[in-house]
C-alpha cells in the first residue's frame, strides 16, 4: 500500500500527481508481510537500499522514486508505540500512528496498481505526527491534500475515527486543522488559502467550537 | 547494513511524542486560550482591524464580543459577525489571517465566519 504524500496525488483523477511535488514514495508494509516483502524485493532489479538508510531503496533510473519502506502494525495507535523491527535485508520503522491506515481504492496507471490508504486514517495520521519545522507543514499539507480528494462518506468516516479518540488525541487534530487553516503557501504544495473553507466544515464535522 | 540509523529516529520520534502530549495536556490545563483563538480564526474567512471606536459602534448595535478576546492579556474585542451584519459606517482594515503580529496590535477585530446553513 502506497502512503504518505503521494497519496493526494493518487487520488487525483487519472493520478495527475500535480499536487504534491516529493522524489520518494513511501510504501507501507504490514508487519505481517514483512517476510513477503523481502521475498519480493530479492527478485526485484534496478533498486538497492541505501548505504545509509536501510529502510529506504535508491533507484537505478534517476528518473524513478526513492522508495521508502515504513512498517505498520494493526494493533498500534499512538507514535510513542513505534518500534524498530530489525532485519539484515529489509529492516522497518514501525510507526504507531501507521495503525490508522485501512486499505482502500486500488488505482491504475500506466500499467502500475497501487493500493492506496482510505483517506479518512491517513488524514488521522497525517493530522497527529508530530509537527517540526518545513517537513511538519508539509505533512500538514498533504492532510489538505486528502482533505480535497475525499468524499462526504470518507469525512464521515473520519469524524466517527476521531470522536473514538481519546481527548488528547482529539485535541491534537483541532490543533493541527487550525495551524493548517493558516499555513502559508508552500510551492509544489497544495494551496492553504483555497483549503482554508474545506478545514472550516471538517472543524464544524468535528463539533469544533472556540 | 545497520538499522542503528532506525534505532536513532525512533528515539527522536518517542522524544516528540513526548512533548506532544504534554503540549496536549497543556492545552486543556492552562485554559488553553491561544487554541481557542487559533480555531476561532480557522472558523473564520476574513479578519478586519477596527478602531476602538468602532469597537464602541458594534456595542451600541448590540454585538457583544466573542469571550476568547476577553481572555486574552491584554484583552482585545473580537466581534464574529456575518459579512452583511457589519455597520457601513465601518470599513476596518483587512488582515491576513496568517499575521499574528498584526491581529494581536489591532485595538478590536472583527472576524468574518464562513457561511454556513
């Protein structure tokens, strides 16, 4: 399952992918196919994992994405409950909040599949990392971006996920909507001003008030 | 190969978890005023700086400000008010919601909700 911020660009009609500009790609591996995965990647040709980050595979093509492989763990819900699941081949970081994720739409592309989260736990999860710096608003960006590519029933969704939160949890979202609501614009980012009334009725979905 | 590098981010992101929640609870034990007024401008599409005189015409029209400004230090008259309830007589200056500096030195403010049924 593909994650992160190419997701928005995904959702795209026909995967546009002109929202979001990143040179990787992160792909998200349940814990319990970690040994398939490794399976695959011994047989897979014009990748190698980088010297330096062994989670994350350089490609051959400079052309193509890096590809960044993160764990997730059904039974995780919080970042703090992240851990490192060693491996000689493939090791992972597995985040907490990856949890969120339920697999979604499969979308197709040039002969590619790539399953893709719903958005309604990405934008969870998106909206609860930890925010530091131009990377913490970027993250916040992409939330926009799956802000703008889901459906009433995913906002639904969404607001059923978040009233099941604790109330740290919720008030970390609120907190984060409201820093989106009035981020400035960043390029190769979705625009935070014309988002600025799609946060305003998720923060009214949310019951949201000052 | 070493995942020592995996090891190290994980440390930083149970670190930043950390205070993450303790800003969290924060936000709920000390009354939490700055968040409240943080949502108060994601609710709202535009922000006027008015004069406190101004401030002084909404109240005699009955507008009472919104109690976020009154907690505040010092306290600042915030009136949320729909586009076509604002007097003619007040034009305000419009301020880019994004500008702290700005919406905290204006003498009352008036912000401009989303339309919503």
């Amino acid at each position: 399952m593909v994650g992160g911020s190419q997701v928005p660009n995904l959702l795209q009609p026909n995967a546009a992918s002109t929202l979001v500009v990143s040179q990787d790609v992160d792909l998200v591996v349940p814990v319990r196919s970690h040994e398939e995965v490794r399976e695959v990647l011994s047989r897979m040709s014009g990748y190698a994992p980088s010297p330096a980050e062994p989670s994350v595979w350089l490609p051959a093509d400079p052309e193509c994405l890096e590809i960044n492989f993160i764990g997730r763990d059904p039974d995780l819900r919080e970042s703090a409950d992240s851990y490192v699941l060693d491996d000689a081949r493939l090791p992972l970081l597995v985040f907490g909040l990856l949890g969120f994720l339920r697999e979604g739409m499969t979308v197709e592309t040039e002969g590619v599949r790539a399953r893709l989260p719903r958005p309604a736990g990405l934008l969870a999860e998106k909206l609860l990392t930890e925010r530091t710096g131009l990377k913490g608003e970027r993250d916040l960006l992409v939330a926009l971006g799956l802000l703008m590519h889901s459906s009433d029933a995913d906002l639904n969704e969404f607001a059923e996920l978040y009233d099941g939160l604790p109330q740290e949890s919720q008030t970390l979202i609120l907190s984060s909507l409201a820093v989106l609501s009035r981020l400035r614009p960043q390029s190769g980012m979705p625009d935070p001003e014309r988002g600025r009334e799609l946060v305003d009725v998720l923060l009214a979905r949310l019951h949201s008030t000052p | 190969m070493t995942s020592e590098r995996l090891h190290a981010r994980l440390r930083q992101i149970r670190a930043r978890a950390a205070i993450r929640a303790w800003e969290a609870r924060q936000i709920r034990h000390a009354r939490g005023v700055w968040f409240r007024l943080e949502l108060l401008l994601a609710h709202s599409r535009r922000a006027l700086a008015i004069s406190a005189a101004d401030a002084a015409l909404l109240r005699a029209d009955g507008l009472e400000p919104h109690a976020v400004g009154h907690e505040l230090e010092p306290a600042k008259l915030i009136f949320v008010v729909s586009e076509d309830r604002v007097p003619s007589a007040i034009s305000g200056e419009d301020v880019p919601l994004q500008d702290d500096h700005r919406l905290l030195l204006a003498p009352a403010l008036i912000l401009i909700p989303f339309h919503r049924e």
